[in-house]
C-alpha cells in the first residue's frame, strides 16, 4: 500500500486540484464533507446539484463557502444523477459524490452505455477501504451494497474488480480471503463450494494478479494465530488485503458493524469497475467516512481509466 492510514492518504492529496460534483447536494452529511475537503485542500472548487434554496440553506449552516461552488437548481432525483454524469464526461468534474439520492438513480445514470464509464462484460460492485486500530494493515470489504446474489462468475468479477483497486492503491498482489460461515467445504453451504471454485481459478491463472484462498471465517481470514489453531497454513491468513463476503446479506450488515461499532475505525467507500472514481456512501455515513472517500478518489483520479469524450 502507498499509505499506511486515511491521514497519510490526506497529506498525499492535499494540495491537487479536485472539482466534484455532487448530485443530491442538499444533505447536511455532504456538504460538511465538502467544507471539510476544502479545509484539507483537497477540493478546489465543484457542481452542486439539489433543490437551490435548501442546498443554500444547509451550507450556510455547515459553513460551506458557495463562492467556489456552482449550484444547479434540480429537485428530481434521475435527473440530478444523469447531469451529474454527464458534467463528469464533459470535463467539467474529476469525480462524483453522492449525496442525497437514491443509489438505483445514480447506478442507472453511471451504467449509461452513452456515457461509457463502465467497460462491456464488467460488473460494478461496492469497494470498501478500512482502517482499523486492531488490524496491521489497511483492507478492503466487497461488496456491501450492489450485487445482492452474486454467481459465481460475478463473484470472480468482484474480486477482480477489488483487485484491481488495491493495485492501483499500491499492493502489487493483494491477498483474498473468501470469507464463509466455516473454513471447510459443506455440499449444504453453497459459498463453500464457491470458495472452492474461485480459489481453484486463481490457481489456473483464471483469476490473476492476486492469491486467493478459502473458505475462511472471519477469525480464520484475519488472524494467523487463529488459523493455526485450525490446522490451516494459507499465506492468506493475518495478512489479508480483500475480504470478499458471499452476498448482501452477509457484507451488509458486516461493513455496517465495523462503521457503527469499530473502535478507531476509518473508512473510505468507492464504486468498484468504474472508469472514473466514483464515491458510493451509504446515506448514513459520517462526514469524515465522505472526506476519507472523496481524499481516495483524489488518489486514484490518475490512475482510473478516462471517459471517452
């Protein structure tokens, strides 16, 4: 990893100039993330897209300075999320932010084939960076919020999604932990047999750049220690860099967890499969979980794919 923790991240980026757009400008949450962008210099200035007098009012109260933002007026959800997108190809944006909008709007507004920031025969999934104080290292969660019941075959393109991210994060071959309820293979537990499958295309060279192991549990994937109290010698094991969850049902609720009761926990939380950075908070996170997000979109604005123009 290039950075050890969310703060290193914000002294590398600080300074770069980052235009955002944000579409469902009217949230108190955003615009304090904004406000506190600006404050560490890493947004020089951007589009705000909501409803104007309330977008107007909110930054006043969170202390935004408007002079370096310009305001759409727009009340439409759709709406708010197809301008955001398109002001991002014309140039006139580095990254999106979400704010006050429903996910589906500003999926469907990213996946426009007319807008070309999603390449043919790729999944979108949610990539969640995490800082934790009983963890060594930085790591990422997939995916949280997208893919409901991934296949197989989605499951493989989530870890190459995640994957991907965390080499151009810097860790050259990340480590993949196929997380399960057990470590063993159960014929009753499907996602057993899918651990077993994708650990199997890792080894075949069908899923690259990356040692995948599994299935493991939660302790197993992040503790050598409790791994080897189960017989199990992985390289993977303590050192995990991606932790891949076997639907919504079971990432959900865990990345919920960690953000609500995750002593000294940061995060950052990006759109995954994209050509362009694109922040994907859930509603309820905190300002600072949207400043984390907002400094690794700056990072990562580089090094992401541009939109055809």
């Amino acid at each position: 990893m290039n950075f050890k923790n969310f703060d290193e991240l914000l002294g590398m980026v600080k300074g770069k100039t980052n235009r955002i757009v944000v579409p469902g400008a009217n949230n108190d949450e955003v615009l304090t993330a904004c406000k506190m962008g600006v404050e560490h210099k890493i947004i020089s200035g951007g589009i705000l897209i909501g409803p104007k007098a309330q977008v107007e009012e909110m930054a006043k109260k969170v202390g935004l300075n408007l002079g370096l933002f310009e305001i759409v007026d727009k009340s439409d959800y759709a709406e708010m999320c197809n301008m955001a997108i398109e002001l991002v190809k014309a140039g006139k944006g580095d990254f999106l932010v979400k704010g006050l909008v429903d996910t589906k709007f500003y999926m469907k507004a990213i996946l426009r084939k007319d807008i070309g920031a999603v390449a043919e025969g790729t999944v979108l999934s949610h990539f969640v960076l995490f800082e934790q104080a009983n963890y060594h290292k930085l790591f990422a969660v997939t995916d949280a919020a997208i893919m409901i019941a991934p296949t197989l075959d989605q499951k493989a393109m989530i870890v190459n999604n995640a994957v991907d991210m965390m080499r151009m994060l810097g860790v050259e071959k990340p480590n993949v932990a196929v997380v399960c309820p057990v470590e063993k293979v159960n014929e009753k537990i499907p996602s057993t047999l899918d651990a077993a499958e994708l650990v199997k295309r890792n080894q075949e060279g069908k899923i690259k750049n990356c040692v995948v192991e599994g299935p493991y549990d939660i302790y197993i994937s992040f503790s050598k220690e409790l791994a080897a109290e189960k017989g199990i010698k992985g390289v993977v094991p303590g050192e995990t860099d991606i932790a891949l969850f076997p639907d919504l049902d079971s990432a959900n609720p865990v990345y919920k967890c960690l953000s609500f009761f995750g002593a000294g926990m940061k995060s950052a939380t990006l759109l995954a499969g994209s050509n362009i950075p694109v922040i994907l908070p859930s509603r309820t996170d905190t300002p600072m979980t949207k400043l984390h997000s907002i400094a690794l979109a700056c990072y990562l604005k580089d090094k992401a794919g541009v939109l055809t123009k």
